[in-house]
C-alpha cells in the first residue's frame, strides 16, 4: 500500500482514485466512499457526479492537462491530485503553482503517482500539502525530506516572497 | 569573486547533506540505480566509461586561487592528479569514488564550491564572457546578473524536472564571447536610453543533434523583470516542451515547432501574471549583490608601461606570446593574460594539479588572487600589470603553460571523448593531438591566422564543433570510429553553423584532410589579413571540397583506372 502524507505527517486515505478501465470505458463510480475522478469522467459526468449523496468528490490530473479546464468549477472538489507518471515528468510542479497561485486553490492539493523521498521538499513548495508515496519507502525518513533545506531564493507557494525581499525587510 | 553570505554557504553546506543521504540509501540498496541516477546528475556525477565524472561547477568561469587550490587538491586526494576543464567553464574529474563524492563535495563546499546542477534535465550552470568585468568592449559587467541567475537557479523548486537539460549563457560587451547565440537562453545585457540596464533576450539556440541560432524574442527586457521573465519562459518550456522523444525536447524544437513569436506570446501570456509579483528585482538587491562580489584595487598605471614596450621589442619569443595570449583590459596599464591548457600532446582543456598550485601562485602573486575558466578551455589571470607580463611568461613558460596559440589552429576545443565518456563515437584526444603534431611549427600557425578548431566525440556536441571555423565530428560506421567534418561555422557576433563538407573520414586520415582544407585556405586568401573563416564564406564550401576529395576530373580519372583495375 502507498502511503499517504498530508501535511508532512502519515495520514489515513479514504479515497478511491478512479481510472479509466484497461480497455478504455468508463470506471465504474461506487455509489458511496469518496471518489477522486479523472478530468474527462468529470467533464462527461459532473451531474451524475455531483448528484451523489454519500462521499466526497475529488479530482485528478494527468501530467499534460491544463489546470485552467477547471478553474471554473473548483468549488465542487475536496481535493485536487496531479499524477506524475515518473518522478522526472516535471509538468505537475507548474501545474500545482498554477491552481494554487493564478486559480486560487485552497484545499488538499495532493502528489499521486511515481512519488519518492527525493522530490517532498519541491512538490511542497509548488503547493502540494498531500502526497500518496511509493510502495516500499522508509516513511519516517521520507517524512525528514521536507527539512532537507532551511532557505530558499525563489518566490514559490510556501513562501510568496522571495529571499531577496526578506532580507531587504530585515535590514530595513 | 562573489562572496557567500551565511545563507548561500548553508544552502550549499546542506546540499551536501542531502546528496550524502541519497547516496548511502543508494549503496545501501534502498535507491534503485534508476531512481538514484537524476539525483546524482544533478550533482554532478556521471557513471562514465571507467569511473565516474565528476563536473564541478564553476559559476561564470571566475575562481579565485584558494578555489583552485581546492580544485587541485581534489585532484590529488581523489582522482588522478589531474582534471578537466571543459567547454562550460566547468571543471571535471575523472576518476573519482562513487562512495566518495560526498566527501568531495564538502570539502567544495568549504571553499563557496559545488556541483549543483551541473547535469541532469535542469537549469545549468551559467557561462558568461571569461572577460567580464574587465573587457573595453564591455557595456555591462554581466557577473552580477550572472550570480543573480544563479540564485535564481538553484534548487528552484518549479524546474528541476525540465524535458531536457536547460543552459543559459550571458554577455555584457559588443564582443559575444560567452555563444549566447548557441544556448537555450541567451541573454545581452545593453543599455537603454538613459543608461538603465536591460537585456536583449535570445531562446532556442543550441548545438547538438539540431543545431540552431537562437532567436531574439525580446529586444529590451528592463532589468527589475529579468527573474520573471526568466520564470515566465522556464514555465512555457516545461509545460509544453517535449517529453516523448529525448532527441526534440530542448526548447529550440519547442521554439521551432511554435515559431519564435508563438512561443514568445505564449511567454508574454505567462509573464503578465508574473512581471509586477514579488520576484521582480529592486535596487536594493541588484546593489546588495554588486557589494558581495570583491573588486581588484587597481593603481594609477601609465596606458602603455615602457618596460612591456621595451620587453615587445628585445625578445621575439615573449612578444609573439604576448600577440596571442595577452588581451586588453579596460583599466590603464593592466592585461589580461590566457594561459594555454593547448600545448601539444595534452588533451585539450587537462591541468594537472601541481599546475593547478602553480597557476593560483601565479594567480596571488600577478593577478590579484583571481582567474577566470574560458569556454574555450583555458585559463585567464584577468588583472595582470603590463610591467609584470615578461616576469609571468617566463614562469608561465617554465610551467608549460604559455603556448603562444590563442585563436590559433592548435587552440583546439575538445570534449573527453571516447577515451572516458560513454557517449562518445569515438575518441577526440589523440585526433587533436595529431593536428596540433602536423601544425606545430609555430611560424606556419601565425601565418594561417586566426582558427577555431573544435572536436566532439559525438552529436551531444560538447566540442562546439558546429561553431568551430573547422569542425570535427566522432561518427559510428558500423561499429568503426570516423570523423565528419565542417567548415564555415563560427561563435561570436556573427555566429553560424557548419556546413559538412562530404563523407567522413578515418582517424589517421584527418590531419591531411585538415592540411588540406588549410592549403586551399592559404591559395584563396587574398591576403594575410583575410581570416580563413571569411574565406569560406566568401567563396563557399565547394573549393574546399574538391581539393580535399579531388576535383571532378580527377574523381573521374580515379572512377576510369578503378574500372581498369577490375
């Protein structure tokens, strides 16, 4: 079993991440439990989706799709998850910086696929506060990833104002 | 040289510490080799032909001697007494312990070193002009833009996963001598109407399989938006940059299958939610930058010091080194001198370490504790008195490092080649070795001129030989090491591509063919002030090709006795 860490702790995961079926139709949605769905089950089903009673809505990613096919609807989503197909596909670091940074992503904006040790700190920083970690890695020192740095040049989502105008204000 | 402050040096001081954990999990079986591999790269290390590489990054080619005491005591304690510096301005070992480069990148960090980024599908380490701060052509002394960037760059959390490796190149003076032309971002730093900095800004260049001149995307870009709109491009890139086909993912095929003004609306598209955020740069910190980096305390000096001028007139030897290897600087009375790392029968680029001691004696004792790494691989002492050049070349000399060679034939630019890197085709070493033998005569080298001759070992073109005025390239033919070769192509200003001039050629063969191309070369100059570039450029590829394949008529003479013969 994957595991899941949200905000830098283990976490227990109560969703059921929905994919297309091998031969290419459409996954079948449990009546209850929450759901996180891909993109074009939302975009061809958002009613029958948005009708169930019983379960949270959630929804995913692929690495080459555009945030902005939902910035319209984020309100009707507990979560948003970007899947990194491998640790070196990077699309999903601009991916999580655009729904949090121009869309105004507020909640669970969670890290699914080939997720390692080595790649917390930067998935943290581009906004995500969840991640589902591979099968088979030391979870508590996975979890010391998030430390890995004390400092940052860069302007990013953890901290909005860049190195440069920290110290300008220190020294002010 | 750009001091860290406290915070630079623990950025640097936990890299370490992280690159330390990953590798033990790593020996420890609990990283695989595949997972292992792009954290590894991005610290530098390569597993190569033998051994690992090691690429040290040595930002914007400027090193002080206790940096290069570190450089060659690494050599020591862990290679072989020796390292390479390469065409980025890097330094390169090539022997190191997998186990121990750790260790090694403490003991970098302990000198304000390191090896970040300088591999891997992220953005680089930034090259620059080898005479920043000190050319007369110089508009703007680009290092503090440079080390800009280089905070900018490191560990930036967005781009470190690019589709493809990502290098950007700055320039400051009419001169290009940093190829800005030839890298993913290029960048130019000019000046507006009233003096304020900005940066002309090229993308899509690029060696390689594809080579390609980059395109101005944007002619003034005022220097407080240089990080966003560095963000803005690095966003479009990785977003939308190729990721199927390793051979298409630079930006340039981006660029290219856009076209430049599609991709630049895209980039504007981007900048505008980005251009007035929180990156934008302010004085305060462009001033706060400026004030890190130590500047040599020049004296009063004559223009022109009479004992340079009387040494020049008494001593041929020094003055025909001096021709070559000592280039103006913009403060009077000062030189800046090339030490060749391009004496025959070295490989292009290798010092040893008791050099690497020596240069940064002779880097304290004439030029203020500093030197600079070129792209063409050599070394520069940047702040040299003009009194003191004779005493310099006599040790420089007794060192092996003072062949009069810069911009000459036997100036050759090589990568590694198939003597250590897996890439490799096939060698480059003992091909620049057998040209620099054939044309070692140094009178016949000063009466051809100026030439750029570059060597790669494969298409990843580490040799630049796509800008070289003769460029060679390692092909496979079936198993067999051959050399593809092309003239007309040129860094700079006015820089160009190659053009191959026919089928390639076994290894013993080229330095006829490269005597060749030079004999036809001599015949169509119209002069000795006619360098061998502008020749071909004036009379195209075609009388080269013929002298050095036979002209029709004699190709058709060798057809009629082959037919005889069988």
């Amino acid at each position: 079993m994957a595991t899941l860490i949200k905000n830098a702790k283990m976490a227990n995961d109560s969703w059921l991440r929905l994919d297309w079926t091998a031969d290419g139709s459409l996954p079948t949605v449990p009546a209850t439990g929450d759901v996180l769905v891909p993109l074009r089950l939302w975009r061809g089903l958002a009613d029958e989706l948005l009708s169930r009673t019983t379960g949270k809505l959630g929804l995913w990613l692929e690495s080459d799709e555009d945030p902005v096919l939902i910035a319209d609807s984020l309100d009707a989503f507990s979560v948003i998850a970007v899947d990194f197909p491998q640790f070196t596909d990077g699309r999903g670091y601009s991916t999580a910086r655009l729904l949090r940074e121009r869309y105004g992503w507020k909640g669970e904006l969670r890290a699914i696929g080939d997720i390692q040790r080595d790649q917390l700190y930067y998935l943290s920083r581009c906004g995500f506060d969840s991640f589902l970690l591979n099968d088979g890695l030391d979870v508590q020192e996975a979890l010391t990833a998030f430390n890995d740095f004390s400092e940052s040049y860069q302007t990013s989502v953890d901290q909005p104002v860049p190195l440069f105008r920290r110290r300008e204000k220190e020294a002010a | 040289m750009y001091l860290y402050d406290e915070i630079d040096q623990r950025l640097v001081d936990e890299r370490v510490a992280q690159f330390r954990g990953q590798t033990r999990r790593f020996l420890a079986g609990e990283l695989s080799e595949d997972n292992y591999r792009p954290l590894r790269l991005q610290n530098g290390l390569y597993i190569q032909r033998f051994a690992p590489m090691l690429r040290v990054a040595i930002p914007y080619g400027l090193l002080s001697s206790r940096q290069l005491r570190a450089l060659a005591h690494i050599a020591r304690k862990w290679d072989r007494g020796y390292g390479h510096f390469s065409t980025r301005q890097n330094i390169q070992y090539n022997w190191p312990k997998l186990e121990d480069v750790p260790e090694i990148l403490a003991h970098l960090a302990s000198v304000q070193m390191h090896a970040i980024q300088t591999s891997g599908n992220c953005i680089r380490n930034t090259t620059s002009d080898h005479f920043a701060g000190i050319a007369p052509d110089e508009i703007v002394d680009p290092l503090l833009w440079c080390e800009l960037i280089r905070q900018w760059s490191t560990f930036h959390p967005e781009f470190a996963f690019l589709p493809r490796k990502f290098k950007i190149a700055v320039s400051g003076a009419e001169q290009d001598r940093a190829a800005i032309q030839v890298h993913d971002i290029g960048l130019q730093a000019v000046r507006g109407a009233n003096g304020e900095v900005g940066f002309r800004v090229l993308v899509g260049g690029g060696l390689g399989r594809t080579p390609i001149i980059g395109t101005v995307i944007r002619e003034f870009l005022p220097w407080p938006h240089l990080l966003t709109y560095l963000d803005a491009i690095l966003r479009v890139y990785n977003r939308f940059g190729r990721r199927d086909n390793k051979y298409k993912a630079r930006i340039k095929i981006l660029v290219k299958e856009l076209t430049p003004e599609e991709f630049r609306k895209q980039v504007d598209a981007e900048w505008v939610h980005l251009k007035d955020g929180p990156a934008k740069l302010t004085a305060a910190e462009v001033s706060r930058i400026d004030a890190r980096f130590t500047r040599p305390q020049y004296q009063q000096l004559d223009a022109l010091s009479v004992q340079y001028t009387q040494a020049l007139a008494r001593e041929r030897g020094f003055a025909s080194w001096a021709g070559r290897n000592v280039h103006p600087h913009k403060v009077p009375g000062y030189a800046a001198v090339t030490l060749s790392l391009k004496k025959t029968g070295v490989p292009p680029g290798d010092a040893t370490a008791d050099q690497m001691d020596a240069v940064a004696d002779l880097a304290d004792r004439y030029s203020f504790g500093e030197l600079r790494v070129s792209h063409e691989q050599n070394l520069v002492l940047s702040d040299v008195r003009q009194s003191d050049l004779h005493a310099l070349w006599l040790e420089a000399k007794l060192l092996g490092l003072a062949t009069p060679n810069i911009g000459l034939i036997t100036n050759i630019i090589a990568c590694p080649g198939g003597d250590f890197c897996s890439l490799a085709n096939a060698k480059s070493i003992p091909v620049a070795e057998a040209i620099q033998r054939r044309f070692d005569d140094l009178d016949y080298q000063h009466d051809i001129g100026e030439l750029d001759l570059n060597i790669s070992g494969c298409m990843n073109s580490c040799g630049h030989h796509h800008v070289g005025h003769i460029g060679i390239l390692g092909v496979d033919k079936q198993g067999a090491e051959f050399y593809q070769i092309s003239i007309g192509g040129a860094q700079g200003n006015a820089a160009s591509l190659g053009k191959v001039i026919g089928p390639s050629f076994a290894q013993d063969e080229v330095p006829d063919v490269i005597e060749k191309l030079i004999e036809t070369y001599l015949e169509h100059r119209d002069s000795e002030s006619e360098k061998f570039i502008d020749v071909v450029r004036r009379i195209g590829v075609t009388p080269f090709k013929e002298h050095v394949y036979g002209y029709p008529d004699q190709k058709r003479e060798n057809g009629k006795r082959q037919l005889a013969a069988a």
